[in-house]
C-alpha cells in the first residue's frame, strides 16, 4: 500500500511539474528574446541621436558602444555601411527601416533591430543594432536549468512527503490488518485504536463493534453449554437412579409410584431447559415471560427433590416461612432453577442443616438459604465463573445470579459463615 500511495502521489505531482514547467520554459524563452530585441531597440535609438542632419553630407559619426557581443552601425540610404559595426551592405532589415518604421527581426544567427534616423521629417539614415542569437540561448539554457533545478526539487520533496503520508495513511490499515489477525488467530481481547483519520477510525470502530457482537455471541454459546451440562447433569442422574431403582422391584410390585416420580423429574427436567434457554436469549427480545405461582408450591416441589438428597446424605433439609405470610406469587420454573443451584451448593459444599427460610420484606419476598458451614471461597469471587475447580467449576451460583437478574430479582451472600444466601424475588408488576 506504501508504494502504491507513493507512485499515485509522485504520478499526480509530476503531472503538474510538466503542466506547469512547459508552458513556463516556452514564456522563458519568449520573455528573454523580446527582453533582447527591447535592449537592441533601446541602444539603437541611443545612437540616432549622435547621428546629426550633416550625415548626408558625410560627416563623421561618434556611436555609443554596442550591446556586450553584439554590433552597432549607422547605413545610409542606399544601405551602405558609414560608421561603426556591421555587414559592408544592410540586410532586409536595414532596408525595411528605410521606410521609416522601427524594424525588429533575424539576419542568419543575429537578432536584429533597424532604428531609420529622421531629420526635417526625412529619413538620412538608420541604425543597426545587432546581437548573435547564440548569447541569448545560453541565458534561456541556464534559466531552463533553474527551471528544472526546482523541478527536480519539487519532485524530491513530494516525494519525500508522499512517503511521510504513505506511512501515516499504511500505519493505521497495518495495525487494523495486525489487529484482524490477533482476533482471528482467538484473541477476542485484541481491539483497534483510533489513529486520528475520520474514516479509518470509523473502520476501527465498525471492526471493534462487530468483535463485540461475536464474542458476546460467543460468550453466550459458551456460557448456554456450560449452564446446559451444569443444570442438566442432576436430574438427569436423578431420573436414571429412580428407573433403575424401578426396574429392581420384583414383578408384581406397583410402579406407578416410580413413574409418577419419573414423570415429575421429567416434567422438572423441561423446565430446567426452558431456564437454560431463556436465559441464553435473555437481553436479545426473544425470551418469553415465565409464568407465575404460589412461592410456597415452588418451596413444596423443592422439597419433594431435595429431601432425599439430603437425606441419603445423612443431613437434614428444613423449610420455614413467617408465620401469617401471604401468598406470593413469583416466576416458577426460574425460581425452582436457583433453589436447585442454592441447596446443590448446599449439600456439596456445605455441612450441617440447611435451612431455606422465606421472609417478607417491603413488596417483595426473601429466600435465605443456608447451612452450618463457612464460604471457603473470597466473597467477592462466589459469583465469577471458574472461581473454584472441579465438578462445577463455579459455573452454578454465577448462573444463579444471573437468572435471579434476568427475572428482575437479586441474589446475594448474606454471610459467609454461616453460609448464607439470599434471593430477592419481586412482587408481580415490580
């Protein structure tokens, strides 16, 4: 691009040098010889006032000295040479100057200027003033050198410029072009500068945008199969449990037990990804609007899935609300997700009792949940994704927070020892 914008450049001021320099050599030129032949006149008209009425009769005449190279005489009438310098008989010239006009033109290599000498309204003679064209053409020579001089200056210096402006005009598609290959090569952090130069910053900016919008799409990919292997990994292993428990009673038994069972895990399972994918669509206009129920049918189904986790694990599993608390409506199958990632929590990290208390506060509803254990983790890194090792990889509570905002409510940590957690759920209209 560098060379490229060079050559357009030197291309466009070469173009105006020629434009410009020819014309101005041929008015050089012009302008010298016209200054010439103007001298000639000049000196000639000097030495017709040394030429007296007594030139008819032969009287001597004193001339000025002639142009420097150049001659000067005086011719009668009949073109034959009297006094100072010149051919022995006048040229064509010297005849037409007979006439009485001042006469300019050429005579073989000389420039030739005939001045007739009047007296008592006669012509008696004329004056010859002549210089060889040669002189004059080395000045026109050396004032086209000047000329081309500066021209070849011209040309040095836009070309000079044109590379400084190559590089200023490169340097910025460069970085564009370095910046392009970082993101390609899975550098989404890469971004482009501004440079200074409206359009190109304008490209910068389009590029950065258009990076934005993929490593957001990318996040979201990321981030909506993570939340999927996350959230779908218990249930799933819940399900598989029951069935297999199921097929291990001997014949005869009833299942219709393990296929209502079965049939609510299931029904869980869809709800679980209806969140997953609502959540992944969340701020782009297509999630739809969850629908609402009792809070305390919420905490029930919570129950029926967790008591048996809880308790195949030797610990104890406790709801509690506020005595006289009314009924509460909020967005199902989003709250059952949280609940599902608080009491997993819970029951892998924590120890002890875990409680899930839900209180009224000012036209909304807390859930606290919490167990006897102490947050192992900074409470500032509880929330990030990749915070911890392991199953999980701290992908369930960043989740959760992200579905309680998604749903217009808050999740916090209310206190790292004992654990607890609360989940500020809106009232309907909020």
């Amino acid at each position: 691009m560098r060379q490229r914008v060079v050559r357009v450049a030197v291309a466009a001021v070469l173009v105006a040098l020629v434009l410009l320099a020819g014309p101005l050599a041929a008015v050089v030129q012009r302008s010298f010889f016209e200054a010439e032949r103007g001298a000639l006149e000049r000196t000639a008209l000097a030495a017709t006032v040394a030429v007296g009425p007594e030139f008819s009769a032969g009287d001597a005449v004193e001339l000025p000295r002639p142009r420097p190279g150049g001659r000067l005489g005086v011719y009668d009438l009949a073109v034959r040479l009297r006094a100072g310098t010149g051919g022995p008989s006048g040229d064509p010239v010297t005849r037409r100057a007979v006439g009485g006009k001042v006469t300019r033109g050429s005579s073989g290599d000389d420039l030739v200027v005939a001045v007739p000498v009047v007296s008592a309204e006669q012509v008696i003679g004329v004056v010859r003033a002549s210089v060889p064209a040669r002189t004059v053409w080395n000045r026109v020579l050396w004032a086209w050198a000047l000329l081309l001089a500066v021209t070849l200056l011209a040309l040095a210096t836009a070309v000079l410029v044109a590379r400084r402006q190559a590089r200023s005009l490169s340097a910025p598609v460069e970085a564009l072009s370095r910046t392009a290959t970082e993101i390609a090569d899975g550098d989404l952090g890469a971004r482009a500068g501004p440079c200074g130069i409206a359009e190109l910053d304008q490209l910068a900016r389009t590029q950065n945008d258009m990076v934005e919008r993929l490593t957001h799409l990318l996040r979201r990919e990321r981030d909506f199969s993570a939340n999927a292997s996350h959230q779908l990994r218990t249930p799933l292993t819940g399900l598989q449990l029951g069935l297999e428990a199921a097929q291990k009673l001997p014949p005869g038994r009833d299942l219709r037990p393990a296929v209502r069972e079965a049939l609510e895990r299931v029904r869980h399972l869809e709800e679980t990804i209806a969140e997953v994918l609502r959540l992944a669509r969340s701020g782009s206009g297509e999630e739809q609007p969850v629908p609402r129920e009792p809070l305390d049918r919420v905490l029930d189904r919570a129950r029926a899935r967790w008591h048996g986790e809880f308790a195949a694990a030797g610990r104890r599993l406790e709801f509690r609300s506020s005595p006289g608390s009314e009924p509460f409506d909020v967005a199902g199958r989003t709250t059952a997700q949280i609940l599902d990632v608080l009491l997993d929590n819970a029951l892998r990290h924590g120890r002890g009792t875990a409680a899930v208390a839900m209180r009224e506060t000012a036209g909304a509803v807390a859930v606290d949940v919490a167990d006897e254990g102490t947050l192992a983790l900074a409470p500032g890194a509880v929330f990030t994704r990749g915070s911890t090792t392991g199953p999980g990889s701290g992908i369930g509570l960043a989740m959760a927070r992200e579905l309680a905002e998604a749903a217009g409510g808050r999740l916090s940590l209310r206190s790292p020892a004992p654990t607890t957690f609360t989940l500020l759920l809106p009232g309907p209209g909020d």
